[in-house]
C-alpha cells in the first residue's frame, strides 16, 4: 500500500530500534517469504509490515511521538539535497 494525501494516518514511522528478539523474528519472516516462487516479482518488503506482523505475533513495540517535529526522507534525493543544505554546516570544521 503506497502513501495517500488524502489518507487519515496522524503518525508514521521515521527510525527503529529493536532488540535481538525482533531481528531473529525479522529472519523467520524472510525465510517464510524467500520460499515464494513469485519473489522476484513482489515489491519491495516495507519494514512497517514486518513489524505489524510482529506485533500481531504478539511481539512488543513502542513507539514516541514527536508532534512538532520534521522528518526529512534522506533516501530520495530532493530530501538528501535538502539535508545537506540545511545540516551541513553543522559538520563543517
């Protein structure tokens, strides 16, 4: 499922943490899903579907709001651009 604008989500996800725990259950849930003949076609594996899968196993997850903060996707490039515009002094000696 991709991003809507017009969808009603208040809150998504922007960085994780997890524990040994979550990482053996993360294996398992490639294993289960290298075994599709159909891999190569599928898209994609978002880790919010790894981790709804995990939750509905019962495996705990918390999660901290930041209501007035900002999230920059510093995987597309017009966000990578605007990082390095806007931090990049930050870094410079």
């Amino acid at each position: 499922m991709g991003f809507r604008e017009d969808g009603d989500l208040r809150f998504m996800w922007g960085i994780a943490v997890w524990k040994p725990e979550f990482t053996e259950f993360l294996h398992e849930y490639l294993i289960e899903i290298k075994q599709d003949e159909n891999l190569p076609l599928l898209p994609e594996i978002p880790i919010g579907n790894v981790i709804q899968s995990a939750i509905n196993k019962g495996l705990r997850v918390e999660a901290e709001a930041f209501a007035n903060g900002s999230y920059l996707d510093i995987g597309t490039p017009d966000d990578l651009i605007k990082a390095v515009r806007g931090f990049g002094e930050d870094f410079e000696s």
